[in-house]
C-alpha cells in the first residue's frame, strides 16, 4: 500500500504541477489578450484614420465635380461668345458684300464722269485748235495789210 499511496502522491504532484502550468499559461493568455486588445484599438485608430480620409476623398470628388460644373458653364459661354462672333462676323461679310456693290457703282460713275470730260476735254481741244488756226490766218492777213500799207 505504500507503493500505492506513493503512486497516489506522484499522480496529484504531477496535477499539481499541470495546474501551476496551466495557470502559468493562462497569465501569458491574459499578456496576450492585452496585446489583442491593443491590437484592435490600433485597427479600431486606423479605421477611424481612414474614414477620416474617405471623407477628405469624397469632398475632393465634389470639389472636382463643382469645377467641371464650371468648366462646363465656361464653355457654353464661350459657345455662346462664338455664335456671338460667327454672327457679327457674318455681318461683316454683308457689310464688306455691300462696299463692295457701292464701290463697283462708284467706279462706274466715276469712270463715266472721266469719259464725259475726256469728250468734254477734246471738244474744248478742238475748237482751241480751231480758234487758233483762225488767230493765225487772220495774223497773217494782218501782216498783208499793214505791208501792202507801207
């Protein structure tokens, strides 16, 4: 029986020492349920962190949607500055059209008014020419008679 009870003794030592390990390992599951626990308030930080920067991102993306907004009003503008432009430049080919159709009519009355004094010009030629062939015969009829006179 002393076998017994010494088999019984080393039986609960051997417990006991599974107990001390096992209580051993539930303080280091306590340590790692501490660095658990810091672990996911470091997760917990860095969510937090980028939901911070989704919301920096999705006011980015509205900022950009209000500029293209307004690059999109700029260019119907300049659309309408460009109609605006084709218009008057339209206006000015009407205008260039009718200078033109007045200078033709100038250039015809002018030139008519050229041919009217050139004639005008030869007719006044021709009788200067005249008058002065007369001027000379009666010159010479002159010289005639104050030579037969002498």
């Amino acid at each position: 029986m002393d076998e017994k009870v010494f088999d019984l003794f080393g039986k609960i030592y051997e417990e006991i020492q599974d107990i001390k390990s096992t209580i051993a390992s539930k303080e280091e599951l306590s340590k790692v349920e501490q660095g658990l626990r810091l672990d996911i308030q470091g997760l917990e930080r860095e969510m937090q962190d980028m939901g911070t920067a989704v919301q920096g991102l999705e006011r980015e993306m509205q900022d950009m949607g209000t500029a293209v907004q307004g690059l999109e009003n700029d260019m119907r503008g300049m659309g309408t500055v460009v109609q605006g432009l084709e218009r008057g430049l339209q206006g000015i080919g009407q205008d260039i059209v009718r200078l033109e159709n007045d200078m033709v009519q100038n250039h015809k009355a002018l030139y008519d008014g050229y041919e009217l004094t050139y004639e005008k010009l030869e007719a006044l030629s021709q009788k200067v020419d005249s008058i002065a062939e007369n001027v000379e015969r009666q010159d010479v009829e002159i010289r005639v008679i104050k030579g037969g006179k002498q």
